[in-house]
C-alpha cells in the first residue's frame, strides 16, 4: 500500500506542459483548511517533477487563499537552469482560484554534498517520546485533523492548550514522525516545517487559526531514517503579524531543514 503522504501530493501531468492536477485531500487539515506546509508540498511535488532534479533545496510560498478539500491544478515553470540549480516558479489554483504562489530552487544534494561545514545550532535534548506528550485535536480548540497525519511528541513543559497559566515563552520542541511509518524526504519536511501548533499560543492571547501569509523552508540535507527533533519559536509579535522560526534535525542529530514564516495572529 502507498504511503498516506505520497497519495495525499499525487499529480498527473495534463497535456498543457507544466500543468498538474492533482487534489487537497481531507485529513491534512486544521478546521477544514488544509495546512500549509502539506500545501507547499503538493505544489513542490510539481515543481520537483518540471524542474528534472531530485530535491527542493530553497521553496516559498505565499498564501492567497485558504485550501479546501478538493480537485487542484498546479503549474510549474522554469526560470533559469543552472548547473547546480533550477529556479521555479509555481501556482496552485482551486476552480478559477489561486491559492499559492511559489518561488523555489530545486537540485540533487547526493552531488553537492561535502566540503566545508560549519553550525552553531544545536539540537534539542529533548526526553524520549515515551516520556513525552502526543499532540492530540483533543486538546485544541478547533479541529486538527492532521494530527493523526503527523504524530508530534511535546516537551511535556510546551505542551500547548495544556491547563493552567500560560509561559510567556514563545517556544515549542518536540518529535515529528509520519502517522503510517513513511521515512521523512526532503518534500515531506516541507510539511514538518509547518506541522507543530504555533509557539505564539504559550503567549497570553486567544488561541485560534493562524493564517500563514507567507512560508520559506530551506532543505539542508536528506534526513536518516527515525523521527525528527524540532524546534519552533517565535520573537516578534507586532501590527497583527507574528514571526515563526524553525530548525528540524534528524535522527543522527543532522540539522536537515530550517523555516521562517510570517503569518496573521490567531482568528476565531
């Protein structure tokens, strides 16, 4: 049987080149508005499969309209053809409506890897997963259907929605690992990047939907098999806007994925 993820981001291409249909599936959502990071996904598939490399290596998206379940199309185009790299544009259109736009850079990191590196990020220490606590839409105020997509353990200190008063720290870590086993890809961390709750509920503010305007995700490298340690957090909350940070490291403590997205505070 297929892997839920590789269903969910199937496309076929039509006979207008560089034109995908394809469908949001139900079940990758928050309150019936599919979420962000499975839509970038769905969109970069496309742009992976036009662009004729093997990775998505830098992709951002800005969001125009929320993604209901349903029948989409997707147009990929390229820009420039590098040796290293192909630049792409994307969009993603529900009936006579686009949904994203993207810009991505997409290469094989097999052939670029090694040379010199250099890191001052350092993974979380976080506890076992059985010492920690699984993200439930128990626990949300509003529907988090991709919680049983998308299995995420808390720092039981983070857990957000949890009773009691509130941190003040702006900050969530915890595991990821895909409900049905599939190992993590380059594509599916374009997910886990937007997969936790936003840190900005541990701040005493209403908790709600979090429109995402706009989302970048860089791919550092293919990650080893095994959950990712994650960790989101947020330091500007200001004229209706929060900023969201991420770092995402692998199983061999590998840092595989960072993000940065700017988005609407919490709706009801």
């Amino acid at each position: 049987m297929p892997f839920e993820f590789d269903t969910a981001t199937q496309l076929s291409p039509t006979a207008t080149p560089g034109t995908f249909d394809g469908a949001i599936h139900p079940g990758w959502d928050i309150n019936g508005n599919a979420n962000g990071g499975y839509l970038m996904a769905l969109a970069a598939r496309a742009m992976r499969d036009e662009s004729g490399r093997p990775d998505p290596i830098s992709v951002t998206a800005h969001y125009l309209a929320p993604g209901p379940a349903g029948p989409v199309t997707v147009q990929a185009a390229t820009v420039k053809t590098g040796r290293q790299l192909v630049t792409m544009t994307g969009s993603m259109r529900q009936g006579g409506r686009e949904l994203l736009r993207l810009l991505g850079s997409f290469g094989d990191v097999a052939a670029m890897s090694g040379g010199y590196q250099h890191t001052t990020l350092v993974a979380p220490d976080l506890p076992p997963r059985e010492q920690c606590i699984q993200h439930s839409s128990a626990r949300a105020t509003v529907t988090v259907a991709l919680a049983d997509r998308l299995h995420i353990w808390f720092r039981p200190e983070q857990v957000p929605f949890a009773p009691g008063p509130k941190s003040n720290i702006a900050v969530i870590e915890g595991w990821a690992e895909l409900a049905d086993g599939r190992p993590f890809d380059m594509l599916s961390l374009l997910l886990v990047a937007d997969g936790f709750p936003p840190p900005v509920f541990h701040l005493d503010m209403p908790a709600g939907w979090v429109p995402t305007i706009e989302l970048t995700v860089h791919l550092r490298g293919v990650p080893a098999p095994g959950p990712v340690r994650c960790r989101f957090h947020s330091e500007i909350v200001q004229n209706g806007f929060l900023q969201e940070d991420g770092v995402v490291w692998d199983s061999n403590g590998q840092l595989v994925a960072q993000s940065r997205q700017l988005a609407l505070l919490p709706r009801s």
